[in-house]
C-alpha cells in the first residue's frame, strides 16, 4: 500500500514537472500583437513576480498606418500612483518612440508596472497624442524566475520519491530474501536412518510364566480320585 501511494505521488509530480516544463519551456518572454490604445489612453501590465537582480527586457513597435508616436515607463508602484495626472519619475523613460527595445537590471524588490502612453502626461517631453495607436509589445514574462523554480522544485520531488521507492522496494526484497533462506533446507537430506534393534536384555528382566491351556481340566492333588 505504501508502495503504491509513492508511486501515485511519482505520477502526479512527474504530470505537474511537465504541465510546468510545457509551459516555460519556451515561454519566457510574453507577446502581444495589434494592441490598440485609444487617443488619450494607455496600456500598462503589472510585473508581478519581478524580484531584485532580474533582467528584464521589452520592445515596443507602432505599427498604426497613420503612425503615431509614444512613451514606454517602467513605474515603480509608488511612482504608478501618480501617473498620468500628477508629478511622476519613471524608472526607465522612452518618450516620442515608434519603435523601441531596452532592458534593465531591476534594483529592488518593489512592484513595477510596465506603461505604453498615448497620453498627454504630465512629463514635458512626452509624445502628442495624434489619434489611436496599435501597438505590438512583448516583455520578459516576470513569473518565468518562479516558473523555473517550481520546476526545479517539482523534479526534486521527484527524484527524492523515487529514491524512496527505490531504497523501500530493496528493504523488502532484503527481506523475503532472508525469510526464504532460512525456510530454505541446505545440502541434500540425511541418509535413512533404520529404526534401533529392540532391547532383549529389558525382556530378560521379567521372569517368564509357564504356558497354561485354559481348556485343560484342573489338576487334582495326588492321592485323591475324581468323583467320578
């Protein structure tokens, strides 16, 4: 019963190291294609699960007919809470672009926001708006450092089962391998053994009483005749 609990453990854990592996197997950077963002609008995304010392990456092209140009923030959360109305200072600023690719080493371990503006902030040397935009962007997917290490985690779960199957399956062929030795007769059975001769001496001991027929008249003392 343990053995099979183990191995069901080793299946579920081998089915979710490879739904993961699926997925982040090629999946570290995110897409989007032919986004359109209203004139006085923006597009942001939450970077939830950049951590400190990640490397992140994001390009920026618009492709509208018209054209069109626009700002790229990277916006810490505080910074994100005053944006577009207030006094804000991006982390990282691309402003009046129609196509854009950078990358950055983030510092901290704040949230960060990424934000494609086609909105007349309150920077100075932002882009105008002219009309809507479409925009294709894609950014370094910010769950792929936790994807990985749910990854990693899963297959050492793995491998730990396993081993554990492993060591419990050779215990117990350890043991049946010494409850059969034992049962097990060694070398070839003994010789027959006759029976010992009966002890004539034990018979000697008894003195031996004479044979008398049962069906033999009794005995008369001498000097006396038979009544008849």
């Amino acid at each position: 019963m343990k053995i099979q609990r183990a191995s069901m453990a080793a299946v579920i854990c081998l089915i979710c190291a490879v739904l993961i592996s699926s997925v982040t197997g090629s999946a570290d950077k995110i897409t989007k294609s032919d986004v359109v963002i209203d004139e006085y609008d923006y597009e942001y995304v939450w970077l939830f699960g950049l951590g400190k010392d990640d490397k992140f990456e994001v390009s920026v092209t618009v492709n509208s007919p018209e054209g069109g140009l626009v700002d790229v923030y990277i916006l810490s959360s505080d910074e994100f809470s005053h944006y577009p109305y207030g006094s804000f200072s991006p982390f990282r600023a691309r402003e009046k672009i129609n196509s854009v690719e950078f990358s950055f080493t983030v510092p901290d371990d704040q949230t960060y926001y990424l934000v494609i503006d086609n909105y007349d902030n309150s920077r100075p040397n932002d882009a105008q708006p002219v009309g809507d935009v479409t925009v294709d962007y894609e950014y370094t997917d910010p769950l792929h450092a936790i994807e990985e290490a749910v990854e990693a985690f899963a297959w050492t779960c793995i491998a730990g089962i396993i081993i554990g199957i492993i060591v419990v399956v050779l215990i117990i062929v350890a043991i049946l391998y010494l409850v059969f030795k034992k049962e097990k007769p060694s070398g070839y059975p003994a010789p027959y053994q006759p029976p010992p001769p009966p002890d004539y001496q034990a018979y000697q001991q008894y003195p031996q009483q004479p044979y008398q027929d049962p069906y033999q008249p009794p005995q008369q003392p001498p000097g006396q005749q038979p009544p008849y």
